[in-house]
C-alpha cells in the first residue's frame, strides 16, 4: 500500500515540479519533506534546478548574430519537402534576427553617458581649479596686506627708523 501510495505522490511531484521550473515559486512543505525520502524525485529536482541554471546563464550570455541563421536552416531541413519548398521558408533561410530597440539604444546610452561624465569630470576640475586659484589669490593679498602693515609699523616706529 505504501509502494503504490509512494507511485501516486511521485506521479503528482512530476507534474507539480515541471510547474514550479517554470514559474520558479518555492516548493510546498509536503514536497520538500517527500523530495527528503524520496531518492529518485531528489534526483529529479536536481535535474531541473540545473536545467534552470543553464537556462538562465544561456539568457545572460551573447549570442552570434548568425545563431538564429543556423538554426531556422537545420529546422528547415527537417521538414517535408513541399514546405521546405515554400516562400516563408526561403525566408527564414536569410532571415537575420534584429536586435531589441533597448539593445539599439544601449551603445547610444553608453555613448552620452560616457560624454556626460567627461563634461562633469572637466566642470569638477576647472571649479577646483577656479577654487584654488581663488585661495591663491586671497592668500597672496593677505600676506602682501601683512607686509605692509609690517612697512608702515616700521616707518612709524622710531627705533625701526634707526635700522634704516
């Protein structure tokens, strides 16, 4: 009783785990615990965790622009004669895939992106420079403003006039 009771769980944990990899919802507790003891749908999850991974790395990947080329030819061949012969066919056989617009748009993005940066780069260094020639300045004016405070205390004080 327990085999065949084991076979209709088993049964429903292949239907209900092609759903999860394709959803990619956690699983209920009743199947985890069931995924624990049983070892051939431990297996099974297995198989499609690792199919997922694939998947999702195949998606993240860039692919040739001839990939879908080389693909629509060797479908093509596999079908029957009189389709293969047809016009959608030989248009397939040249079809080249066309890119997404946000693919489009992404070298243009990067493009203004990089100029905008530039532009804030050189701003930022010719304000530090502005700020800096600016501190310069005020700096020599106080010190030129201190030196002939120095001259005038100097020409005012009569033991000063008897240096010179």
């Amino acid at each position: 009783m327990t085999q065949i009771n084991k076979t209709t769980r088993c049964g429903r944990m292949r239907q209900w785990l092609t759903d999860f990899a394709v959803d990619r919802i956690d699983l209920p507790a009743w199947m985890r615990r069931h995924i624990d003891q049983c070892p051939n749908c431990r297996r099974r999850t297995m198989r499609y965790a690792r199919a997922g991974v694939a998947l999702r790395l195949v998606r993240t990947q860039p692919h040739p622009m001839g990939l879908l080329l080389e693909a629509n030819r060797r479908t093509i061949t596999m079908l029957r004669r009189d389709v293969r012969e047809l016009p959608q066919a030989d248009a397939l056989r040249t079809r080249l895939p066309r890119a997404s617009w946000a693919c489009r748009l992404s070298s243009i993005t990067q493009s203004l992106t990089a100029a905008a940066t530039c532009l804030l780069v050189l701003l930022a260094v010719r304000v530090g420079i502005l700020s800096s020639i600016t501190k310069a300045h005020d700096a020599g004016q106080q010190a030129m403003e201190q030196y002939c405070r120095m001259i005038d205390d100097a020409a005012g004080d009569p033991a000063a006039r008897h240096i010179q």
